[in-house]
C-alpha cells in the first residue's frame, strides 16, 4: 500500500484512526446523551462516574492529564495509558498494560482507549480505575481526570457522518497540506531525527522512558498513532526504548536463590508447601476448576522469578478437577425462556404476550420514529434467554421529537480561534458582551487566540462569562541542567574530632558533638549519625560521638555498719541513757512495777538485736519497785440505823476536819523537795492564813501555795487559797 513521505498511509487505510480523532470535534455537532468530566484517583478500586449507558452507546473518553502509580518503594508514574509493555497475569484486566485506566459496566472490564469511540458492551452504571491487582489499591499514588461524553446507540449513520466531516471528499485537501497535519511514523527513529522531524510541524513531544525489543535511544511508540490529524493533538508523547528488559536473574547461590519466586505450577500442594518452607514463607491456598488433576497447583501469585522481598502474599491455585458441564433444560423450556421481538408492537400487545412468559415489563418513554404506542425498543434484545434476565424494559415512543425552537444567531458563540484579539472584542461587541483575556503558550503566533471559552456554537444566554486564550507564541524549551551530584555521608569512625570537621566542611550545617566513653582512644570519633553512605541532602542534623576514653571503674565503698539495739534490761536508767548517746533521739521513759530493784530497766522497746535505722522511738519501761499487796477485805456488818443530825454539825465537822488536815500536812512537807527520774517537781509551801474549803465559816489564818515544776520547765506560779472573807467579798 502506498504511503507518503512522513509515513501516513493513504485515506482507505487511515479511516479507522480519523474516526477516533473527529470524535472531539464533532462533541458539539452530534446530540449528546450525556457529558462529564471526572477526576478518578488511584487509590480506590472503582469510581462511581454517575452516568448510565445503553448497551451499544458510542463513548468517547479524551484524557484531561494526570499522572498516577501503582505504589512500591520507589513508585514511578505514568499518565492514564499506564505502563506499556507491562502486563500482570492477576490484575483486573491481563490483555491491558499496567496501571492502564480500565471501565466496568456490571460484569464486564474494558480498556479504555482515548480519542477513540468505544461501544459499551452492557447497559448499566459506568465505572472507572486503575488496572491492578485486586486488593492491592492501597499503596496507590496520584490521580488522573477524564472527559466522558456518550452518544445514542440510535443516531443514523454515525460513522459516515465522522468520515465526512472530518476527511471531506478525496480531492479537497492537497497533498502538501495533509502532510503537515498528520502525525509521521517515528517509529524506530532516534529522539534526535524524531525532534528534527517534528521541529518541522512546530511541535515539541514529550519523552516517557521504557523497555522494548529495540536498542536503546529508539522510538518504540508514539501517541498519537500515526496518521492522525495534529489539528485535534494537544500534546505528543514519544516512548524512547532503554533496551530489552532483562529476564529474571535465577541466582547462583543459595542464599540468593530464596529472593525469587519458583515455578510451582502443576506440582502437588505437598510439594509446593515442602519449597516455600526451604524460602520461609508460607502460602494461601484458593481452589478451582481447571484442566489439571485435582490437587496440583495450576496458577500461582506471584509469577515465577519474581522478588520474594517485595512479595507480602503467596497464593497457590490449586486444582479440582475439570469443571462440570452445565445442565441444559429440555427442549419445550428453552423455547419458553427466549425474548420474544415486541419492536413496532403496541404496548398492550406486548404487555401481553409477556404475560404468556409470566414476565413483566418496566414501560421508558422517548421520541423514535416510529407512531406513539409503538415498542421502538427492548432490553434484552430478541432471542436473549429469558433465565438470565432479571428485568425487561420497553421503550415506548411518544412520537417524533419536536423541533427546538430556532434562535438567532446574536444568541450562539461564534469561532473566534485564530484571530486576533482586536477582531475577536470586536465581533463580540455586536453580541454586547466583553471577554475575559488569558494569556499562554501554543502553536499559533503571538496575538491570536487560540482557544474559546464556551466551545463554538454554545448558546450565549445561558453563559456567563466568555473566555478568550490569546497565544504567546511557543513555549521555549527549558534547559537541561544535570543534577548535582549526591553528597554521601563519610566513614568518620576511628578519626579525630578536627579531621572530621575538616571532613564534614561541605556540609550545610555544623555536627553536633556528644561525649562518652568507649574502647578508643580520647579525641576520636566511636559512632555517627547517620550511618556511612546516607544521602546528606535528607539529613536534617548529624550527630559526632567522640570518645572520652576507657570508663573508669566506680570505687568500692563498704557499708557503714548497723546500729543495733544493745540489751539495756537490769542497767540503771544513767547506764542505759549513756549505752543510747549514739541514738538519733532521746528514748521515752515510762515507769511499771516489776520483780526488779527500783530504777532498774525491767523492759524496753524495741527488744535487743533490732537495726535502730529502722526504729521510730525507743521505750525504757522503769522499774517502781514490787507492787504493795492489798489487806484482804473483811466483812463489815451494816452499820445501824442513825437518827439523821442536823446541818449545822455536818458544817462545823467538816470544818474542823478540813483545818486539822491542812495543819498537819503543813507541818510535814515544810521545805519538803523530791527528785524522781522522771525529772518531774512538786513543792509545797506555808504561806499564809486562808481556808481551802468552802464549807467553813471561819478559818485559821493558814494558806496554802503549790509550784508545780515539770522537768526544766519554769514554775507555773502559785496557786492562792483565798479566806472566808475574800470569799464572801
């Protein structure tokens, strides 16, 4: 087949890649079901887009940007197309590249292919992700955004309308013309001619490294294909080879040979379990149906030759036998269960003939062109076995749709694109609307504007604000600045503190010193922080431990030795104050009768041997001397009966009593004084005439005066016996 001179073949074969380009520019010239733009994170399985489709509606899907991963230590992002090349036995979908945007429309998983239309395979809620292993989303980075926008599965002759509005007959667009706009095949050129070519159509691609059978610095793959218009590209991606991709290492050694996943596919379970056990790790084992024997593996996860230490689950599929085939219903059911075709039937007649099935029908109504009543279509289609039908729908016609009302041309937005900006406020002055400006890089020269805001034809009555993006030229390429070289952490162990500074000179910001002692020498460096060979661009402090020599050994010191409580029992009390100078307090005194001499201990708290740390008071118990024994008591006969005396005797006895004892007592204690041990003084002395009792009606001029003296203390002072007088007074 004959081909140009940039590679774009002729127009028969280039019909198929026309269709998906025109789809964008035909968005606003075909009705639309519907139209959105999603942003569809990486992180979650499946994303809820909100729009319902028909099965066999024509979607288009054009690529918003965005970049996302699919996790790992160091993760690498890709654009939404995913990782070309690379495609995993276990994730949601196999036949399409890794981290490849995926669509899920109830049990069906497609691709998705942008600037392409894709027929949804079902009816149903559209749903997107990311192709990857199930259960594995969590660890997923970054996002990318989407446009949607569906067509009826019903618009006649939709392909035919693509190709003409897009290519046009055969002899309207010159051969030098076409080939400025189409993409040329790079493929299989150097990045260096690929740029050259390029230069030429005043386009700059951006460049994606990856594996592939090509040398390295190759052309491998091109977005867009080849043959596509350049009009419609916003951007051109070229993926440059780095080589063939290396197959697993199966290493030499034992130690070596554990990191890689073996091949455990059609060995038995036992055999299975008794490898992993030499590498470990221990596996989950999930049954299935396949063509091997019940009980050998036939599937496992990971693949062969795969890193165990990047590996946090194994999987063993294991077999159980060949799989049962269905049971077929006989012959007069099978007939029962098949849609039967209600198209261009009344809705009664259909309601009907379902009723024959036992089946009911939900009735959506919509414009066609067939009479009002009439069946214009039906979920499932005819011939579809009834069994695995859960509902039946059928759209009912309400007639032709009415013809929307025409407008006049002040009210829709005109095509400003490659004007110029004075041209542009002019012609919309006349629909009295002012524009904003923005201002950017593209392909158009300095001035004009180079993209609108609403899209041509959109009605102006329902806008708010105009947008106008005015070009700046084209962007001018950024230099190429190589990166410094990392700065690595040195081995300073075993230097001095001076080298290590000296060493450290490069550093943005001065270590931090810690003494302490080791097994070196004092003055060098026994441990750093971090470790040798860290970048120091993500060191936030480092940290020198110098070496303050040997660790002295602590001295031996002996305990003091304990006081213990000596056995003061039969001492005097002096000995045994003495025996107790040593003592942190002074012990308590209480005095007792006992078999003991008099001033003797007799008992003490606490007893002989006791650690006197630990004592709070100590108690000397005094001996009194024996205790007196009593007289045994003798019966008394009752005293008889007396006749009761008057008062006035009981007053004047009580008297005399009172005065004759007071006598006597002063007579005896007269500079009387006494000393006991327990340091206590009492003293008594003859002062003057006074009574003591209130009972007397005249007294002696006798007193007396107390001074009670408790141990060192002064004297409380004396204690008056007033007279009878005073009394009276």
């Amino acid at each position: 087949m004959a081909t140009t001179s940039v590679g774009v073949k002729t127009r028969d074969q280039a019909c198929a890649s026309a269709i998906a380009v025109a789809a964008a520019t035909l968005l606003f010239v075909a009705p639309l079901h519907a139209q959105l733009t999603i942003a569809v994170p990486a992180n979650q399985e499946w994303v809820d887009t909100g729009m319902d489709v028909m099965q066999g509606d024509q979607v288009v899907f054009l690529n918003r940007g965005g970049q996302w991963s699919n996790g790992g230590k160091a993760p690498r992002y890709v654009s939404a197309r995913g990782f070309d090349g690379v495609r995993l036995p276990n994730s949601r979908l196999p036949d399409a590249p890794l981290a490849a945007l995926i669509g899920h429309i109830r049990n069906s998983i497609f691709l998705v292919r942008f600037d392409y239309q894709i027929q949804m395979p079902a009816a149903g809620r559209l749903y997107l992700g990311m192709n990857d292993v199930p259960g594995t989303y969590s660890d997923n980075l970054g996002n990318v955004s989407v446009s949607i926008r569906s067509y009826p599965s019903r618009i006649p002759n939709l392909k035919k309308q693509i190709l003409k509005d897009v290519l046009g007959p055969p002899e309207s667009a010159p051969a030098l013309s076409t080939q400025r706009l189409r993409m040329p095949d790079l493929r299989k050129h150097s990045l260096k001619d690929a740029f050259g070519i390029l230069s030429k159509y005043h386009r700059t691609p951006r460049v994606e490294q990856g594996s592939s059978d090509l040398p390295r610095g190759l052309v491998y793959d091109q977005e867009p294909p080849p043959g596509t218009d350049l009009a419609t590209v916003r951007e051109i991606v070229l993926h440059v080879s780095e080589g063939s991709r290396p197959p697993p290492e199966l290493p030499p050694g034992p130690s070596t040979r554990q990191l890689r996943m073996p091949d455990l596919r059609r060995h038995t379970l036992k055999d299975s379990f008794g490898i992993l056990s030499k590498y470990n790790r221990k596996a989950r084992v999930e049954q299935g149906f396949s063509d091997l024997p019940r009980g050998l593996v036939y599937d496992q996860e990971p693949p062969p030759g795969t890193d165990l230490a990047n590996v946090r689950e194994i999987v063993l599929h294991v077999s159980e036998g060949l799989r049962p085939p269905a049971e077929l219903p006989p012959e007069p059911s099978t007939r029962q269960l098949r849609m039967p075709d209600l198209r261009k039937h009344s809705l009664k007649d259909a309601v009907v003939t379902l009723s024959k099935y036992r089946r009911k029908a939900r009735v959506e109504q919509g414009f066609s062109d067939l009479p009002r009543g009439l069946v214009y279509d039906q979920e499932p289609p005819p011939g579809t076995d009834l069994a695995n039908v859960r509902e039946i729908v059928l759209h009912v016609s309400n007639g032709e749709k009415p013809e929307a009302p025409t407008v006049p041309p002040t009210l829709r937005m005109p095509d400003l694109r490659r004007h110029g900006l004075k041209d542009a406020v002019g012609t919309l002055s006349k629909y009295r609307r002012k524009p904003r400006v923005e201002h950017g890089f593209s392909d158009l020269p300095d001035g004009l504007v180079y993209d609108q805001e609403p899209p041509l034809g959109t009605d102006l009555a329902n806008v708010r604000e105009i947008v106008l993006h005015v070009s700046d030229g084209v962007r001018p390429e950024a230099p190429t600045v190589p990166p410094p070289p990392p700065l690595l952490m040195p081995d300073l162990r075993r230097h001095s503190l001076r080298d290590a500074f000296a060493a450290l000179s490069n550093y943005h910001g001065e270590p931090r010193v810690e003494h302490g002692f080791s097994d070196l020498a004092k003055g060098l460096v026994y441990d750093q922080e971090p470790q040798p060979g860290n970048d120091l661009a993500n060191v936030r402090e480092i940290v020198l431990h110098v070496s303050d020599g040997v660790r002295p050994e602590a001295p031996t010191v002996p305990p003091p030795p304990t006081l213990r409580m000596p056995d003061l029992r039969r001492h005097s009390l002096k000995d045994a104050f003495a025996a107790l100078s040593n003592y942190h307090g002074e012990p308590r005194v209480e005095h007792g009768f006992s078999d003991l001499a008099r001033g003797l201990v007799y008992d003490q708290e606490p007893p002989p041997g006791t650690d006197l740390a630990t004592v709070h008071d100590v108690v000397l118990h005094v001996s009194d001397g024996t205790k007196p024994s009593l007289p045994p008591p003798h019966p008394t006969p009752p005293p008889p009966p007396t006749p009761p005396l008057p008062r006035l005797f009981w007053q004047a006895a009580a008297a005399i009593a009172v005065t004759t004892s007071v006598l006597a007592a002063a007579n005896a204690v007269r500079h009387l004084r006494w000393k006991r041990a327990s340091n206590v003084k009492v003293s008594l002395d003859l002062t003057g005439a006074s009574s003591v009792s209130p009972l007397t009606t005249a007294a002696l001029p006798v007193g007396l005066q107390g001074r009670l003296e408790m141990g060192d203390a002064s004297p409380v002072g004396p204690i008056p016996v007033k007279t009878e007088e005073q009394r009276h007074e």
